[in-house]
C-alpha cells in the first residue's frame, strides 16, 4: 500500500466521523426543540381547557334617558367567559349604593356565556368610583371573585 492510500483512507474516516458527529449533534438539537415544541404544546390546551370551565363575570354601566320614566341606571352583568356562572353574588357598600333588587333574586342563579342582566341602581353618594364585588361559581374553581370599580 501506497500513502495516498492511507491518506485517501484517513479522510474517508475523517467524512465519516464528521457526518456521524453532525447527524447526532443535530439529532439531539432537534429532539430538544420538539421536547420543547411539545411541552409548550401541552401547555397551551391545558390553558385552553381550563379558559373553557371558567366564567368571567364583569360588570358594566347603563345610563339610559327616557321621556316616560327619567334617568333609569343600571348596572349591567356580564358572562364574558366560556363556562356558565353560577351563585352570581354582587355586592356593593350599601351607604353609597341601592341595588333595585329583592334580597331573593340575589345570588343570580346562572348566567351563560354571553348573556347579560341588568339591575337598576339608586346613588346614596356622590363619589366618581364605587367599589363593586362580583363572587360566583364556575365549573373551574368555587367562589371566584373579582373586583371593579365602576364610575357610576
């Protein structure tokens, strides 16, 4: 056997080596992206399961003129989630604020996605902010509760 033998068989040990180090660097490369790829995956229908058991109750301001009856001023209650409310309690400092409801209809018994109630308000006060408390119960989590402050 000549050199160039040997040299010509060095560098085919010397390709084969490299494609083999290429093929297993780049293959653990790309088992980690897709671990993480998945993992992320996993992540985002969890999140996605959990957005679709629970309600988001909010509330909002209706001040309406009409001729017949005057000022008529409500606080409007809303589903902007994807899971029915259910317990629907609001609450608000009672000095300040006189909900037009009967103790009975409080707590509301449910409200769907989407859909709305409203209730009529009287202001004891004259402040800029009142303070509302929304607690209900969804297919996610018992006694959610959050707080808003509404400019009534």
């Amino acid at each position: 056997m000549n050199i160039e033998t040997y040299i010509s068989f060095l560098f085919s040990v010397l390709a084969i080596g490299g494609t083999c180090y290429t093929y297993f660097a780049h293959t653990k490369k790309l088992n980690a992206q897709q671990k993480q790829l998945k993992d992320y995956q996993l992540k985002q229908l969890k999140e996605e399961e959990e957005k679709k058991k629970k309600a988001l109750i909010e509330c909002n301001v209706i001040q309406n003129t009409n001729d017949i009856i005057g000022h008529l001023n409500e606080i409007q209650i809303i589903n902007k989630g994807m899971a029915t409310a259910y317990n629907i309690m609001l609450e608000v400092d009672k000095k300040k604020i006189m909900l037009m409801v009967s103790d009975r209809e409080l707590p509301l018994p449910e409200l769907r996605p989407g859909q709305t109630i409203e209730i009529s308000y009287h202001k004891k006060a004259i402040d800029y902010h009142y303070r509302v408390d929304l607690t209900w119960d969804d297919e996610f989590k018992e006694k959610e509760k959050t707080t808003q402050f509404l400019r009534l």
